[in-house]
C-alpha cells in the first residue's frame, strides 16, 4: 500500500477522549482510511516522521501555539473537537478568546462544535473562518448510547460485585486542587492575561468559587456517609486533580473507596447515584439514564451554567441533597431530565453517529499519502527523543502525565475496537500494531483494505 489515506489522531487525556476515538477509527477503516492513534506527547514529538493526513485533536488553541504550527509546517490537514466545550455556554467569550484565534483557524481545516448554538457564536466572531465551523456533535456522546454502553457491562459487573452498593462522587475541583499545584494553574491562566480583557478577574472569582465550593464537598461527605450506612462512597477525582487532597482527608474511612484508573463510564453504570459540581460526568450518566445530582452550595459562574442546568438536578443546602439523594437511590426516575431539547446543547445524541459525521467532513478531503517509512523505529535514536525521553521530570510533572496518560496495550485496543465492529455490524476487522512506542496503528485486516 505505497499510497493511503491517513488519519493520525493525538489523545491527550485518554479517559477523556481514546474510547470515542477508537470509534471514530473502526468506522474510519471502513471507508478505507488508515489511522495512527497515539500518545499526544509522542504525535506531537513524531509528527515530522509520520504519514501526512488528516490530524483529527482535540483542541487548537489560541492565536501563537506552537502544536498548531508544527502540525501545519508538517503537512498535515489540520481538523479538531474540543473536548472543553461543556464549559463553552458559561463563559462563551473567555472560551472564544482562550481556545480559538484567527491565526490559528486560518491552518485549520474543520472545527467540529458540538451543537448550533456554538457553531453560530463562533461564526459570528470568526466570521472570515465560517466555513471551517461544523456541527458534530462531540465524540463523548456516541459512547454513552444504549447501543454501546455494552462495551463497560463486565467491568461494571465486576465493580459492583468488588465494591457493593456505591454513591460515586466525581470531584471536579483541578483549579484549586491541581496535581501540579496552584502556582502551575495561574501560570497557565497567565499566558491568557493579554489576550482576554477581564482575564484576571475572572481569574481570581473561578480560584474563589472553586475553593469555596471545595471546602463544602469536604464537609459534606461524611453527612452522606451517615445518611447512606449501606453504601460505600467512592471518590473519582478528575485526572488533573490531586488525589492525595483526598486521601489525606478520608483515606481512614472504611467506606471511602478511591478509584482514578480507566474510564469513568463503567463507575457510573454500576453505581446508585452519581454526585458531582458541574461536571461532564453528570451530563454522561443522564444521557444513560442514570440517576445523577449536582450540589451546588456555593454560587459558581463557571460550573453553575445553562448546559449544566439542562442536563442535571440542582440542589444547594444539604437537606435538599438528602431527600434527592435517598430518592434516587431508592430507584426514582423523577429527576431524570426529558430527552426533548437536549439537543440544544449536544447535537446527534440520536440517529447518525457523532464520528460519522466527522467522516463525511474528512471524506471532502483530497489527499494521498505515502505508508509508514521502513525507518520509523529509528528515530528512537534521535538525540531529540534521547533527551525526552531521559529528561529528568518532577515527581508531580510525573504524576500529572501518568493521571492524563496511563497508557494501552494493543490488547486492549484490539478488544474495544472488534466490540464497536460487533456492535455496529460493522463488515471489516481492525487489526492493530504497535508501531512506535505508544503509538498503534489500527487498519483493515489484510484482504480487506479496498
């Protein structure tokens, strides 16, 4: 196969983003495509050496990053979902001025948003770039259908029968409790400073909010371990979070389970209830209908927004939490939100699939590109990729690339990606191969390829 079409996809936080893109890609050998899906750090650090194509990320950023340049000097077409846009509706200007420019959607060749009403915000900021903007859906949401949430049922089998009956708490509280540290938080929020006018202040409220609301949840757990003596109550911080915050605080409990590996879906199938501020995993377990409650104590501009209030039960005292708490976990649907109108906010969360859609805008696409040179394994030997790969790291640098990045086996891939071929009645196998350290190629079984 001297010649090909490419798709080489980046996974930055892999709980986040790898099972969606595992979809994307067995639907993507279909139609005769090749993909590379990777480690973001490797993409990144290999992108000179691999074949040029579609390179399908999960963000662009503003106007001066260097990712977006490299990609574009490389020869790539570059294509992007940005898996923050549930916060887009809170804050649509700090968004547009943190996660887009002008510069860099000019080497863009499609951003996927994930429903019109993004879609027509950015087109009236960006209107030069209008044609650039798509709606999707984002690639989540194709995951958490009835349909495939069969790909967790063993796993959340197994974490019921190990754990018992469970209330999930899914921290979201990264600002504040960083891995990495507060000083690494602002240093990040710095670089936006100049760019958005009211940075700083916001700033400032979102560390205020977020720390406010934090010390609530900490009061708060063991009242929910009184209220539920049946129940365990396992803690899942987010993968940016530090997890010693809490097992500082409640690792002594014998019914505080901690748990931060794999993906979060299969938790939330297997649990009673799920307790979150503001976070993506509240919109999961209701789009599969699990029971869900988001307690907001403190008022939050960032979590406290429209797409939140759509798609979860809001409750601010702690009494209000217990009587809907008990509810939910006693087996009520009430709280369950109507399926009309989610769509607002989530587009294709019925019929086409979210990755389908992303196809027919990579099927526009004229290219061909050359295979995977004979040499790849080389560049090992790189004196750049000799020092990055012995560069001394600090232990939280070490700890926050682990939590974002745990890293596969071809197994693995192999096993999820011939469920979704199952699943979908899909004709061609994916066969997969390791073919640079943490990078897989996923093609059509040999035979199969036309």
């Amino acid at each position: 196969m001297p010649e090909s079409k490419w798709i080489v996809i980046p996974i930055e936080v892999q709980r986040r983003e790898l099972d969606a893109k595992l979809l994307c890609s067995v639907l993507a050998i279909q139609r005769g495509y090749r993909v590379l899906v990777g480690h973001d750090q490797m993409v990144r650090r290999m992108a000179p050496y691999l074949p040029k194509g579609i390179l399908f990320d999960k963000s662009i950023g503003a106007d001066g990053d260097r990712k977006v340049s490299r990609y574009h000097r490389s020869g790539y077409a570059i294509t992007a979902m940005d898996e923050e846009q549930t916060g887009f509706l809170s804050a649509p200007e700090n968004f547009l001025e943190t996660r887009l420019g002008d510069q860099t959607l000019a080497v863009t060749e499609r951003w996927f948003c994930m429903s019109d009403a993004i879609h027509d915000h950015c087109i009236r900021r960006f209107p030069q770039h209008a044609s650039r903007f798509v709606t999707t859906g984002i690639g989540r949401t194709d995951i958490w259908r009835k349909e495939l949430s069969g790909l967790f049922g063993k796993e959340a089998e197994a974490i019921r029968t190990e754990n018992g009956p469970f209330i999930l708490f899914n921290s979201n509280f990264s600002v504040v409790n960083h891995a990495r540290g507060e000083a690494f938080v602002r240093r990040q929020f710095s670089r936006f400073q100049k760019q958005y006018e009211n940075a700083e202040t916001e700033q400032e409220r979102l560390f205020r909010q977020n720390a406010e609301n934090l010390h609530e949840y900490v009061k708060i757990i063991p009242e929910i371990l009184e209220w539920f003596p049946e129940h365990k109550l396992v803690i899942r911080p987010h993968p940016s979070e530090d997890l010693g915050f809490w097992t500082s605080r409640f690792s002594d409990h014998p019914r505080v389970v901690f748990s931060r590996s794999g993906v979060v879906t299969p938790w939330i199938l297997a649990s009673d209830c799920v307790l979150h501020h503001g976070c993506t995993t509240g919109i999961e377990a209701e789009l599969m209908e699990q029971p869900q409650i988001n307690y907001a104590p403190k008022p939050d501009h960032h979590h406290d927004s429209e797409t939140a209030k759509a798609f979860s039960h809001f409750v601010h005292t702690p009494s209000e939490l217990k009587e809907v708490m008990e509810a939910m976990v006693n087996g009520s649907r009430e709280y369950l939100k109507p399926r009309k109108g989610l769509e607002t906010y989530f587009a294709s969360l019925e019929g086409k699939l979210v990755a389908e859609h992303v196809l027919d805008e990579f099927d526009k696409f004229s290219f061909t590109s050359a295979d995977i040179p004979a040499w790849l394994p080389l560049v090992r030997f790189f004196p750049r990729n000799l020092i990055a790969r012995y560069k001394d790291l600090s232990k939280r640098a070490k700890t926050y690339s682990s939590q974002k990045y745990e890293g596969t086996t071809v197994e693995e891939l192999t096993g999820k990606l011939e469920f979704f071929q199952r699943a979908l009645k899909l004709g061609k196998t994916p066969v997969v191969r390791e073919v640079f350290d943490r990078i897989y190629l996923i093609e059509a079984a040999t035979g199969q390829e036309s």
